[in-house]
C-alpha cells in the first residue's frame, strides 16, 4: 500500500536544537515543498538551499495517517545531518 507523499522544508531561524512552534508555521513560508501530494512509492525534489539550519518534514495527505519513511540526502558541498 502506497501513501500520498510530500516532503516540506522549513528554515530553522532559532536555535537549531529547538522544536518549532506553530507559530512558525502559521507565519513563515516554507523553504521548499516537493509539490502535490503523489500517491508513488517514492518523492523525490531538487531544492537550492542558502547555508543554514532546516528541518525536513515528511508528511502523508491524510492526518494522523502514520508511514514510514526513509529520507535520502544528496548535496553537492559539505552538509550535516542532525536527527
């Protein structure tokens, strides 16, 4: 079984170990969303992202609809991933 699949990108303005509040959403425009919700068995995005903190948010259409996910990372300087 597939899920309608979609992945946001938020710049993470205050300290990177701090949770982002609602707020944030509500008011802050996202850094990159990979488009519609696809029911595929993958997502896949191409994103030009300035130096800095982001948190990647995988999400299914429905809510509260749980899925696993794997998250794959590709960049073309050197990046860190924090999880």
């Amino acid at each position: 079984m597939f899920f309608s699949l979609n992945l946001s990108i938020h710049f993470q303005t205050d300290e990177p170990t701090k949770r982002l509040s609602a707020q944030h959403f509500r008011y802050t425009p996202d850094s990159g969303k990979s488009g519609v919700y696809i029911n595929y068995r993958e997502v896949s995005q191409q994103f030009e992202l300035e130096p800095g903190h982001y948190v990647l948010i995988p999400s299914t259409f429905h809510h509260n609809e749980a899925a696993d996910y794997m998250l794959r990372v590709f960049g073309e300087k050197t990046f860190t991933l924090e999880g």
